[in-house]
C-alpha cells in the first residue's frame, strides 16, 4: 500500500483498520442455487430500488456522530508519482533479460506455439507471470492447458488456440481465480489470469502504473496472435473492476492493431456493470475489498417474488450491519465523490464506459449476476443488457437470485458452468464442428 499518497492513505487505511478489527468471526453463508433465464430478462427476478435499500441505512448516519471522520470532506488530492514495474521472468530467465519485454522471449513464443502443445510434457505446470516488485504475487499469470484435455481432434485444437483471458475483481488475487482458470484448462483452454494489487487502484492516475501494467499484458497477448490467424480470444471480466480493465485492453487493442478485436470471440461479464461514475458503487466494492468474507456485500438480500411475498435470501441480519461499515462505507461514499468528479478521473473513466457501452467488438456477451448483489445493483446489469440488445449485440444473460457479488461460481458450481459450457460451445467449439 506504499504506492499511494500518505494524505490519501491515512483515511482510507485508518478506516479499514477499524473496520476489520471489529469483525472476527467468518460469516459467510451457503445460499441457496437459483434457476436462471439467459434469453429473456423479463423472466428474471424484478430487483427493485436495489441501490436505495443498500444506502438507506447508511443514510441515518449524520455527519455530526461521525465528527472524527470529518477530514474527509477535507483530503487532498495529490497526484502520485509512478515508476512503470519492471517484469520479473522467473527463475528460467537469465538476469540479461530481466528488463526486456515479456512478450519478447523467443522461449515463450515456441512454447506457446499451439501446434506443438500436444507434445508438451505436463503443460498445466507450467506458469508465467509479472510480479509486484512489493509483493510475491504476481499480476499475471499464463496456464496452459490440462495434458488429458488435448488430443488430435479439430475441436481440441480450436481451443487450445483459444486463450481465456480472466479480468480479476477489487481486491482478487491469483488465488481466487485459480478454481475459474482450472474449469478453463481442463476444458483445453489457455488462460491468463490478470489481478490489481489494492495500492494500484487507490493509487490510480490516468496513463499510470495500472494502465502501463494493462498495456504489458496486451503487448503480450498480441505477440501470442501475431502470425497465426487462427489464434483468438475470449474475455472473462468480474465486477466493475475487470470491466473497466477489459475497457481499457479494448482501448489498446485498437490502437496497437484494430484487427485483433475481431479476433476477441467472446465475452463473458461476471458481477457488473454499472456503465457511469457512481460513488455508492466504487464505495460498496471498496468496503467489499477491505472486510472480505465480514462485509454484508457477502451476504444474502431480502426481495419480493412474482407473488409480492418477502423472501429471505441468505442471511437474515442483511438489515444490520456493524456500525464501522456504516462508517467505512459513508468515509469512502464521501471520498469516491470527490475522486470521481475530478476532471481527469472523469474523463478517463466515462472514456473507458463509451467504449464499453458503444463500442465493442461484435462477439456474443454472458452477463452472470444476482438480485441479491449489494455492489452491482441488478437492475443495472439489466439496463445495460437491454442496450446493448438494441446496438445489435448478440447478447445472453443469467439471474442467479440469490448469490452474492462475484460468488455465483461458489454458490452455484452446476448452473455457472453450464452457461459457460453452452456459452462457449456456440462462441468457440461450434466454429471446429461446422467444418
């Protein structure tokens, strides 16, 4: 967290401290699995004023109790220095090379060559990354595909000339998409896994580290394509986090070589999105990231059916959060309001979402979410959805009800890849069986 101003970092860690010191106990929940409709949103379930009832008891907090905390309204904003991360290429790399391009290593160009991959021995063990110089995890990391996954057939060759690119959430790191990029390589898939460090993102600046990290991974990306015609992508993004980058990557992409996009065959969007600049949003992932598991964004919510009964989803103190989140997420409310409205954050971030929102490639799109969401409101995704119908985009979406933010895969294993098995096979896998 050393990379981010000290007159930013004092509120926002002070309150996180507090936060979760007041939290001991895991509290997570198994919920319920759900049924979803992917042609349809009319046949999901309604998911009225989700944004309201989160902020409506966060609302009966004044300032005034919270008078210690009022240096909020008063940070600065300083604009951080950043140095761009230099890559580190693991032990099978010699030093000379340690500050050449990733992309750039003849090793990797040849075993990444998909052709060869069926006589790789052991490739899943097989793994890259570039690492955080303040931490050991890595930003991103390359898995190949499950050696009993390969075999000589069109169809296997198809998707191990497929690369899953997996945009992590606020907070994710390498671990949490471990069991997303197992699916994937069992199933034959390359895939990448890509994670902010938390510093980065507080620390952000347009055109700064966090971006010139994207840019490394897609300067990667398009030097596994260049040359073979038949190689392509497919995007899985979770929450505004991973949406935004995928924004970004889309951005650089057509700048590099406007080509390659057509070559993006799917993109599948997990918990999100919220397509404009909104405080409560960015404040309820941030306060999300800090208390993990003992944070009510965790936790079930309480809607009306079809019928108009109440329905209990999850758990039942949904209505009672610690007084401290209240605070951490009324601190972090205020201070996103005034980061966002900041001209070059505006205008970066609206750049970002037009591109999203008007100008994406012409793939099919998966949108996973949940009317219990307390980050994403699901009548958000629907809208977006909606819009994205009405540009032409062929579009699918899944309602899992009851499942928290970016915990659909958890709490329902069978329905999540089911929708990415069928999503998938009409994306990837129908393109080897039509020959």
């Amino acid at each position: 967290m050393s990379s981010f101003s000290g007159a930013i970092q004092r509120p926002l860690v002070a309150a996180a401290a507090v936060a979760v010191a007041s939290f001991s106990a895991d509290l997570s929940d198994k919920l319920p699995s759900r049924d979803c409709s992917t042609s349809d949103l009319a046949h999901s379930t309604p998911c009225s004023n989700t944004q309201k009832s989160d902020s409506s008891w966060v609302s009966h907090i004044s300032d005034s109790k919270l008078a210690n905390l009022s240096f909020v309204t008063r940070i600065p904003v300083p604009v951080p220095h950043v140095q761009f991360r230099v890559p580190s290429l693991g032990h099978n790399c010699v030093s000379n090379l340690y500050h050449s391009s990733v992309a750039s290593s003849p090793h990797l160009r040849n075993l990444y060559h998909s052709a060869d991959l069926p006589r790789v021995s052991r490739p899943a063990a097989y793994s890259h990354g570039v690492s955080d110089s303040t931490t050991s995890e890595v930003m991103y990391k390359w898995h190949l595909p499950e050696p009993n996954a390969l075999d000589d057939s069109s169809c296997s060759l198809t998707k191990s000339r497929t690369v899953v690119v997996l945009l992590g959430w606020l907070g994710a790191r390498q671990r949490h998409l471990k069991k997303y990029a197992e699916w994937y390589t069992s199933k034959g898939f390359h895939v990448v896994t890509f994670t902010f460090p938390m510093g980065e993102i507080l620390s952000y600046q347009p055109g700064g580290k966090a971006e010139q990290n994207v840019h490394l991974l897609v300067d990667h990306l398009a030097d596994w394509l260049e040359g073979e015609s038949d190689k392509n992508l497919v995007f899985h993004t979770f929450s505004n986090t991973g949406w935004l980058t995928y924004g970004v990557i889309l951005e650089h992409l057509q700048k590099q070589d406007p080509t390659i996009t057509g070559r993006i065959k799917g993109c599948i969007v997990d918990s999100a999105p919220v397509a404009y600049p909104d405080p409560w949003v960015w404040a309820s992932g941030f306060s999300a990231a800090f208390l993990k598991k003992n944070s009510v964004a965790t936790k079930g919510r309480v809607f009306s059916d079809e019928s108009g009964i109440k329905v209990s989803i999850g758990s039942e103190d949904w209505r009672k959060p610690a007084l401290t989140e209240a605070a951490l997420l009324l601190i972090l409310k205020k201070f996103f309001e005034i980061i966002l409205d900041l001209p070059s954050v505006n205008r970066r971030l609206s750049d970002v979402m037009s591109m999203l929102s008007s100008r994406q490639p012409s793939c099919p799109q998966l949108y996973m979410y949940s009317s219990a969401d307390r980050v994403i409101p699901a009548d958000s995704v629907e809208s977006f959805v909606e819009a994205q119908r009405r540009a032409g985009h062929d579009v699918r979406a899944c309602n899992f009800v009851s499942s928290p933010h970016v915990d659909h895969f958890r709490n329902d294993p069978k329905l999540y890849t089911s929708q990415l098995s069928q999503f998938l096979e009409e994306c990837v896998v129908s393109r080897c069986k039509s020959y």
